[in-house]
C-alpha cells in the first residue's frame, strides 16, 4: 500500500464518530488559538495608552514677567489634556501620591508651585531649571513606567522649548533697543565731527603762514650758515696758503744763493756730460735689447764646437792604433769646452730668465736718457730760469699774506650775523612746532571722531533689529534648533504586526505538537506488514502536513479578515508558511518516531530553545551568549526573519534562505523518520516493554 493511502486511512479515523471529529476540528483551530489570540491581545497597545489612568496634579500658581502674566503650567496641562495620551485624572497631590500607591493610577505627574517662576527665570540674570515631577510604581505595571518615560521626555522637551523662547526672545528685544540707541550715538558724532572739521581748518591755515615764515628763516640761517662755513674754509685754506708760500719763498730763497753761483759757472759743462750720460744710456739700452739673441746665439756656438772636439777626440784617440801622442792635451781641451759650454748656457738660461727684468731695466735706461737730453738743452741758461722762478715765488708769498688776512676780517663778520639768524629761525619754529602740534592734534582728533562715527554707524548696521515677526520666528528655531526626522522603511503599522512573525510559527509548531498526540508517526499496520521505511516515514507525515495546509489557512484568514494583519506579499507568505508547517511536521514527527513517549517533551525542549533564541521580540544580540551560539542553527530563527520580509516588506535573500534551511531540515528529519520506522520493524524487550509511557 502506498504512502498517500496509508496516509488517507489514518485521516478516516477521525470520521467514525462525534469524538474524533470534535477533536480533528480541534486540531485545525489549535494555531488559530495560539496565533490569533496572542496577536490580538499585542495587537496595538500604544494606541491605546489613553485607556490608561494617570493623575496629573497642577500646582502651579503662575509668575508675572514684565508686567505679562505667565501660567506655564496651566499651558503643560491644558496641551496634556487636549493630547489624550493618557487618561488623564486632575487630582491633589495627596490623592495622586496614594492612588499610584494602591493602582489606582499607574503614574502621577506634578507641575510644581513655583514652575512658572523658575520658567520665567530664563530670560533674567540668574536663570533656574523648571522641574516636572513624574511618579511611577512598577509594582503595578513595568512596561507602563516604560512607556511613560519616553512620553514625559517629549512634554520635558516641549517646557523647555518654552522657557527657552522666553529667553531668546528677551535677547532679540535687547538687540532692537542696542541698535537704536547705536544709531542715536552714531548721529552725534557725525555732529562732533563736523564742528572739529571747521576747527582743523583754522589750525591749517595758521600752520600754513608758519610755515612759509619758517622756510624764509631757515634758507636765511642757511645761507648765512654757509657763508660762515665757506669763509671759515676760506680763512683756515688761505692761512694755509699763506705759511705755505712764506715757507716756500723762504726756502727758494735759501736754494737760489747757494746754487745760482754753481749754474752760473759750470752751465755748459754740465750739459756736455748729460750729453754724454743720454749717449751711453741709448747704447746700453740697445745692447739689452739684443742680449737674449746674443747669449743663446753663443751657447749654441759653444755646445756645437764641444761637440765636435769631443767627437774629434773619440775618433783620433779611442779607436787608432796606436793612438795619437797629442791625445792627452786634446783630452784636456774636450774638458774645458764642455765646461765652456756650460757655462754659455747657464748664462743663456740666466738671460731668458730674467728677460722682465731687463726690459724693465730698457725702460729705465730709456727714462734716464730722456732725463739727460733735457737736462743738456736746459743746463747753459739754468741760472737765468732760476733768477725768474724766485721772483715769482716772492710775489706769491705777498699776495697770498693779503688774502689770508681778508679771509680773517670776512669771518669774523659773519659770525655775528650768523647768530642773528639762528635766533630768527628758532623763534619761528618754534612757532611753527605749536602750530603743527596743534594741526596734529585737530588731525587726529578729525580721524578719532570719524572712526567713531563710522564705528557706531557700522556697528549699528551690524546690531539685528527685530520686527515682531522676525524675532517670533528665530525665537521658535533658537528654542528648539535641531529635530528629529524619522524615516521608517518597510515601516510596520502596529505592534501585532511587529510580532507576527514570532506568533505565526509559534502557533504552527504547537499545531504540529498536538497533531502527533492524535496521529500515529510511524503507521503501525505498515511495520507489522514489512513496508519500504521510506513509505512508513511518508505515510506518517503526509496526514500532519495535510492538516497544518488547513490550520495555516484558517490562522491566516482570521489574522487578515478579522484582526486586520496586512501582508507585503500575501501569497508568498502563504507558500513559504505550507514550507514552514511541511518542515514543523517532518522535525516533530522524527522526535516522536524515534525518541517515542520522550520525543513529546523533547518536541517541547526544543519549541522552548527556539522561541528563546530566534530573535522574535528582541534583538538575538541583548540574549545571553548561549542562545547567541544557538540562533542560527534552529529552523525557527529562518522562519523569523523569512516572514518579516514577506509580511512588513523589503529584500527576499533571507526568505530564499530560510527556504532553503527549511526544505533540507524537511529532507533531514525524513530521512532519520525512516531510518527510525527501520528500527522499529525490528523487535526487542525494550519495545516490548518500555521504561516510560505516555
């Protein structure tokens, strides 16, 4: 008999009376109990929170700022009221305190007798921090102190965005009454500048008539100053000129009585022997002029005849037999021509050595005979030229007496007037120094006042002035400058829809728990008849599987149509979710197969390890490290993460995933069902009579 047979028959069990009927319905609407029951009660409790009752107590009793009269905490409670997101009970402190006690009321918030003021204290000089005051009992609810700390950080930031525009505003109204009366002070100093302007024009003008007067002063003090300088030179220069001459005509004097009798009477023959010097110096100089020729021209001469007398020497006396009787005396002649030789060398090489030296000594020889030529066309008439040369001499001397003692008496003179003129000049600049003092100061007192009146001009257009409107609207982004923009994909629209995924297996797990209470895993007729263990292991799992088809599509009608789950991908959740209970029912089916009575609370160990560490509710990560080292090795956790995408939206790799993972836990848990049905065709005392029985 084949599988799907085997399979029919053990379905038709149900169909022979009221009981088994009952409990194959039962059995179809196990997951729809587990799944839609636990979604419906999570379905949307944040939409709900104004169920909630919670005691809000306003003991605020206002504060005047500015002759305006402030009632912070009445604005708090009238927006938390209008917010509706609690319900909300106005109460005492006393019946707030007590009620949070008892649970009556899961939480209390107090707004503070002095809120206002210490509100109002922003915008002054010594500013206080306003204090909300929340009261919460986790005795009655944890999660409700939970959620109630999230909404009382936003009515915390709403007060403080208040207090805060208080205080910017303050700011904005300062900078309008800084500008205007930047503005006022700006048009007087523009005033002020004007009149120091007129007062700086007169000090120019003064400054102006000074200082032409001064320049008439000063080129008067100067040129009389250099007149004075110059006649100072003259009188030093012409003093010195004077004894110069006088010490001259002195000492011409003295010469020309002791030399004039010498040139009178020997004139002529001291021109014949300049003729003569003039004469020999010419020839000496002509003759250096050939003695390099000369001397190289004699070492020659003398090496070549050495040579010869020696070559003559070699051949009459060296190699003749007998040899010449003269050969002694020519042998002293070889000797005292080579040395002769040497010697007209050593000369020569003197000669070219020395050739700057003797060009150097030309030129002197030429000097000493142009010397001499003159001195012999001057020497007859030296007397005569000498008589003339004193005479003059003399003249010098008495002019340059006259000049030096004019250059004395012209000092003197403008000496005095010199002084007159200094005096003149420095009353003048002084003068003048007051002047331009003044000027100076009228100057900078021009320039000061008008950096001023620029500065207050500039700093006015720096200063803001705020109208109403602009102040509003930097107060409102001052106060509250950054927010907070949330940007949700695949968002979903309530909590149950959040934790559908973890629910949805739940339920299909415990489905296909309760079916094999009711339905065989392993056929029996089969193993007693001997069928193929694979038909055995089929056999048992198709009516489970069959079963789960019914009890996914009766969970997910009743999520859609009555509790209101909306899916991304309908149909594909509903293929992937036929893989999932296909999968629970061969994994369940093996631990029942092989494990018998024990495989159910093993079924149950492993429901538990996976809910605990698939990551349905919170992150895998915040868990302990053991169900960390578990998560990815349960089929759960691919089931988990399939549905979300399939249901909220987004990327399908992790529901291929999951589906491959699904379909090889499916394959593995067969096999070792049929490796199992294998066993238990073989009989043994513990089959016969087993340690436990359920």
């Amino acid at each position: 008999m084949r599988s799907p047979k085997l399979a029919a028959l053990e379905l038709k069990r149900f169909g022979r009376g009221k009981l088994p009927r009952a409990a194959l319905a039962a059995l179809l609407l196990l997951p729809l109990l587990y799944g839609a029951l636990y979604l419906w009660s999570f379905w949307d409790p944040y939409g709900k929170l104004d169920k909630i009752p919670v005691a809000l107590v306003n003991a605020d009793t206002g504060a005047t700022v500015k002759g305006d009269r402030l009632t912070a905490g009445d604005d708090i409670s009238g927006k938390l009221l209008d917010s509706k997101t609690f319900d909300w009970h106005r109460t005492s402190a006393a019946e707030a305190r007590k009620g949070v006690a008892n649970g009556t009321y899961y939480l209390s918030l107090t707004v503070p007798s002095d809120f206002s003021r210490q509100i109002a204290t922003s915008s002054g000089k010594s500013p206080e921090t306003g204090a909300l005051k929340v009261r919460t009992n986790d005795a009655n609810n944890y999660i409700v102190g939970q959620i109630s700390r999230s909404v009382f950080s936003e009515v915390r930031a709403a007060a403080s965005t208040k207090a805060s525009r208080g205080f910017y505003d303050n700011i904005f109204i300062s900078f309008a009454d800084i500008h205007g009366e930047t503005e006022k002070a700006a048009k007087s100093a523009d005033k002020l500048g004007k009149g120091i302007g007129k007062a700086k024009k007169g000090a120019d003008d003064l400054a102006k008539g000074l200082a032409k007067a001064k320049k008439g002063s000063r080129d008067l003090k100067s040129g009389l100053g250099t007149l004075y300088q110059g006649s100072g030179t003259l009188k030093t220069g012409a003093g010195g000129v004077a004894d110069g001459t006088q010490s001259l005509s002195d000492k011409v004097n003295d010469v020309a009585a002791k030399v004039r009798p010498f040139l009178k009477e020997h004139g002529k023959e001291i021109g014949d022997v300049s003729q003569l010097v003039a004469d020999a110096s010419q020839k000496a100089s002509d003759s250096l002029d050939t003695l390099p020729e000369t001397t190289a021209t004699a070492a020659t001469r003398a090496r070549k005849a050495s040579d010869g007398l020696a070559a003559d020497y070699r051949t009459r006396c060296e190699g003749a037999v007998p040899p010449d009787p003269d050969c002694p005396a020519l042998k002293k002649s070889v000797a005292a021509a080579d040395t002769a030789a040497d010697v007209a060398e050593d000369v020569n090489k003197l000669v070219q050595d020395h050739t700057t030296q003797l060009d150097a000594l030309g030129g002197h020889l030429d000097d000493l005979h142009d010397q001499a030529l003159w001195l012999a066309r001057n020497a007859p008439h030296l007397g005569t030229d000498l008589d003339t040369a004193v005479r003059k001499v003399n003249a010098l001397n008495s002019g340059a007496q006259k000049v030096a003692k004019g250059a004395g008496t012209l000092h003197t003179g403008l000496s005095t007037a010199k002084t007159g003129a200094s005096d003149l000049d420095s009353g003048v600049g002084k003068a003048r120094g007051g002047a331009d003092t003044l000027g100076g100061g009228m100057f900078r007192l021009v320039d000061g006042s008008g950096k001023l009146s620029g500065g207050l001009h500039d700093g006015a257009d720096t200063i803001p002035d705020y109208g109403k409107q602009d102040r509003d609207a930097r107060t409102e982004v001052m106060a509250d400058p950054v927010r907070l923009v949330n940007q949700a994909l695949h968002k979903a629209p309530n909590y149950g829809t959040g934790f559908a995924p973890y629910f949805i297996p739940l339920s299909l797990w415990v489905g296909a728990m309760v079916a094999y209470m009711l339905i065989q895993p392993l056929n029996k007729r089969a193993l007693a008849v001997g069928a193929s263990s694979w038909r055995i292991a089929f056999a048992g799992w198709l009516p489970v599987a069959a079963i789960g088809v019914f009890q996914t599509l009766a969970l997910m009608a009743v999520l859609h149509w009555a509790i209101g789950l909306q899916m991304a991908r309908a149909a594909g959740t509903l293929g992937f979710l036929m893989l999932v209970t296909a999968c629970f029912a061969a994994i369940v089916q093996w631990l029942n197969a092989r494990f018998g009575p024990a495989g159910r609370i093993l079924v149950l160990a492993l429901l538990m390890l996976q809910l605990t560490s698939a990551g349905g509710t919170y992150p895998v990560q915040t868990s302990p490290r053991f169900f960390n080292a578990i998560h990815p090795f349960l089929p759960m956790t691919y089931v988990v993460d399939g549905l979300r995408r399939l249901i909220t939206g987004g990327g399908l790799g992790p529901v291929w995933l999951a589906c491959g993972v699904l379909l090889g836990f499916s394959v593995a848990a067969l096999a070792l069902t049929a490796w199992s049905a294998r066993r238990r065709q073989v009989w043994s005392v513990d089959r016969l009579h087993p340690e436990l029985s359920l």
